[in-house]
C-alpha cells in the first residue's frame, strides 16, 4: 500500500470527500463489549484509508487471565466502487473469512481491488469459547499506480515488536519505467505507555540510498519507536513514496499471548537457541533424528528419548546429583506434537480449559517437542506436584544451584515466572542449551525466554 504517493487531482478530492464523511460521524459501531475486548485500530472505525493492492490491519486485545484469547477470525467485506467516493451506507457482502488469524494484533488483508470499499471484522474468542467482535474503519483500493511502493516489514497496521539487533525493513516496488533511485528516511519517537508507538511527533533522522528494496538497519536503540518512509523514482521522473508501521525496539520480550507464529529458529539445528512460548510454535512435523534411548545412559529412567546431543551432560549431571546426596530421575523428555496434544487435552480436561493453558503448552509451543528438554523428580520417587515448592527437597535445590553448569535450565523460574516466562514456576522442568549458553544465561539473571528473545534471531513479521 502507498499512502503518501504521487496523488493525482482526483484523489485529493477524494480525500477531502472522505474526511467530511468521517466528521459527519458516518461509521462503523464501536466494539462490542464482552469477556474480552478487541479495538480495531489501523483503520480504526470512522476512518477510511487509501490504499493500494494490501493493507495490514491492526487491532488490540485484553482479555482477563483466567480466560485468555485462543482464536482469531478475520472476515472482510467488500462493496463495489462507490460513485461518490464515501464508503459508508454502501452494500456489503462477506468477501472472505480466515480462521487462521493467530497472529496477535495484526492480519494481511490483500488482493484488494482498486475502487471497491472494504471492511473487516475480527472475532477473538476466549478459552471459555465467548466470543467478541469488533469491526474496523473502511479501506478504499486506489488505482493501480506506476510507479508504486509498500513497506512489507515493518508492515503498516500493528506495532511490531522487535529485539535490540538488526533489523531488515523490506518493501515492494514497482515502476514499468525501471527503478533508478530509491531514499529511505529513518523517522523516531520514544516509545508511548504500554510499550504503544505514537501517532504524531516522529522526528526524522538518518538517511539510506539501498540498491535492492530491503534495507539491513543497525544501532537501534532500546525503548524507541522507529518508522521508515521509502521513496523511489523511474527513469521518466516518477516517484512513489510508502511509510512502514511502527517498529518498537525493546530487549523486553512481547507480552504474553496466545498465537500460532512459527519461530524464527525453528530447525533441528537451532535447539539451543529456538524461542517458544504461547505465540511462538514449532511445526507439527519437527522431529529431532537422533532421539536415543535413555536405556544408554545409567541411574535414571530407561523408557524416555533424548537427543544425542544432551545425553553427555544429562550423564554427567545425573552422576553429579549423586554424588552430592540428591539423585535425580526422569519423569518425562521428548514428546511428540501429538503426544502434548495429549498432555494439553489431560490438562484442560482436570482443571479447565483456563488452567490447563497454564499448566502445560498447546501442541507445537512445548520444549518438550525439542528433545532437550526433561522433567525430574528425586530419585524416591515422590513426584514433584506433592510440593508447593520441589526446591524444597535436596534434589530440588540442588538442581536449582547446579544444572547450569552442566548445560540444563529451568525454564520457568520462580522469580519471572509466569510475567515473563508465560508458564508457572516449574522446578521440575529443564531444557538443555549447552553448557556454554547456559553459564551465559545463569550471568545474565534472566530466564531463558528473555535471553533467547534478547540474543535470538525472533523476526517479528516473517
Ligand atoms: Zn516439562
């Protein structure tokens, strides 16, 4: 999408056209408000924006704890060209629905015809199966353009999040006459409340001259807002111009949310670095190829699967444990997509739907999936969940003070967790990083989501 470009005379009255009918207070209602509540803002209602082939729309959600939002609908409506210019009071009917809007806060909606008028309306739905709808501002497809531009990432609509590393801002152009030039202008702001970027006071900055459309930005800085306006000319003198959506730089990972959004390190060779938690996922189909049985190692329980890559240091801490007087066993390792499905399903079952999101990962989102990951008990045999607190027992404690220096982490740790880490306090559960990684995260005082977040390579957007 372009909305700045290099407007014709008719689309100026267009607009004028357009803003008279949102002072007139001809929109869309409000959201409707439920268990949780969903406020479409970019367009927000009462609104209509000018936009090319696609636009990404954007929303906010709150939802209370005991009922988080576990689906997401997007349906758009469409009405044909409207003489007048206005987009309200017009006759819509549903172009199409997708159920699988389980990015939090944001949803390409593409394809757009030029001069049609359109709509959307997201349904979030709660793990109690209440649902909530709010519909948005209108979209009025403008005329193919030539040349034209639309920044892609970071897209238009929804703020997107981004750790303190690069950052690749990439867009689509188009000029039958050819490219010749291109000149992007670094906007920022600093960030708003509730880690929001504001609509006004951006002051500009560095400059870029890339000679593909993609753009690698470095030294960016911790709790700024960051926007990109990308200009390009053809060989005739013709320009476009587009605007990304806001970037927000932050070492804090995203809240915590539940989404499907594949993770950026999702390869069997990124186990000490992949990132999941509610909204990051891994496929159905990642299945570590050198799980082994913990047959081979001696003094834990023979029945689980491992990856290859830990079995050294699970030996070695296992080994150690004794030594000191705490003996550990294993409850649980590697689990299959399906066999969490399962897990999940046991614990929605016996505590609600609410509690057993909290109480173990939906399929996909487990670091169990991974094959570096275990569940321990002290070797009597008394399971963990028999305590408030496992750290209580000897093996507790000790895995707590020592796993890290033989490559395991606890997960979810008293102190961030669930704020940070998504999940309760579980003691009992370990995810193997390498020794090397886990000493480094053990320094930092941070749990491993944070770390991962901070020294990963998430790409928000991809
Ligand atoms: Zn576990």
């Amino acid at each position: 999408m372009s909305r700045a470009g290099a407007w014709r005379p008719w689309s100026a009255v267009l607009v004028g056209l357009l803003l008279l009918a949102a002072q007139a207070g001809i929109g869309p209602p409000a959201a409707q408000a439920a268990g949780s509540l969903i406020v479409l803002t970019d367009p927000a209602p009462g609104s209509t924006v000018l936009v090319g082939a696609g636009f990404r729309i954007g929303w906010t959600e709150s939802a209370s704890p005991r009922a988080p939002i576990v689906a997401r609908t997007v349906a758009a409506y469409v009405a044909p060209k409207p003489a007048d210019g206005y987009c309200a009071n017009r006759t819509y009917a549903l172009g199409w629905t997708d159920t699988r809007a389980n990015r939090p806060f944001s949803f390409p909606v593409v394809r757009l015809a030029p001069l049609a008028c359109y709509y959307v309306v997201v349904t979030v739905t709660d793990v109690n199966g209440t649902s909530t709808s709010a519909r948005s501002g209108y979209l009025l497809g403008l005329p193919a353009r030539d040349p034209a531009a639309s920044v892609t990432s970071p897209a238009p609509g929804a703020v997107t999040t981004a750790p303190p590393s690069t950052f690749e801002l990439t867009w689509r152009e188009s000029a039958s006459a050819g490219v010749t030039r291109r000149f992007v202008t670094e906007q920022s702001a600093p960030m708003g409340p509730d880690r929001s970027c504001p609509a006004t006071g951006w002051s500009s900055g560095r400059t870029f001259q890339p000679a593909a459309p993609s753009l690698e930005v470095e030294g960016l800085a911790e709790g700024t807002c960051y926007r990109y306006v990308v200009a390009i000319w053809d060989t005739s003198g013709g320009s476009a111009s587009a605007t990304s959506g806001p970037l927000l730089v932050s070492s804090i990972p995203p809240q915590c949310v539940y989404g499907d959004v594949p993770t950026s390190d999702g390869t069997l060779d990124d186990w000490a670095r992949t990132l999941l938690d509610p909204t990051y996922r891994l496929a159905p189909r990642y299945s570590p190829l050198d799980l082994v049985s913990t047959r081979t190692l001696t003094g834990v329980n023979p029945s689980q699967r491992v990856r290859r890559v830990v079995l050294a240091d699970l030996q070695a801490m296992v080994d150690a444990a004794r030594a000191a007087g705490a003996p550990i066993d294993l409850t649980s390792a590697f689990r299959s997509y399906v066999g969490q499905q399962a897990t999940y399903e046991y614990y929605a079952k016996a505590l609600g739907p609410a509690g057993g999101l909290l109480r173990a990962a939906r399929p996909g989102h487990s670091e169990h999936q991974l094959g570096t990951t275990i569940d321990v008990m002290g070797y009597d045999g008394v399971s963990p969940s028999n305590f408030t607190d496992w750290t209580v027992t000897k093996a507790g404690a000790w895995m707590r003070d020592n796993a890290w220096r033989f490559g395991w982490l606890m997960s979810y740790p008293k102190a961030s967790s669930p704020a940070m880490t998504c999940y309760q306090y579980e003691p009992w559960h370990y995810r193997y990083v390498g020794r090397a990684v886990a000493a480094a995260v053990h320094a930092s005082g941070l749990s491993l989501r944070e770390y991962l977040w901070r020294h990963g390579s998430i790409t928000p957007g991809a």
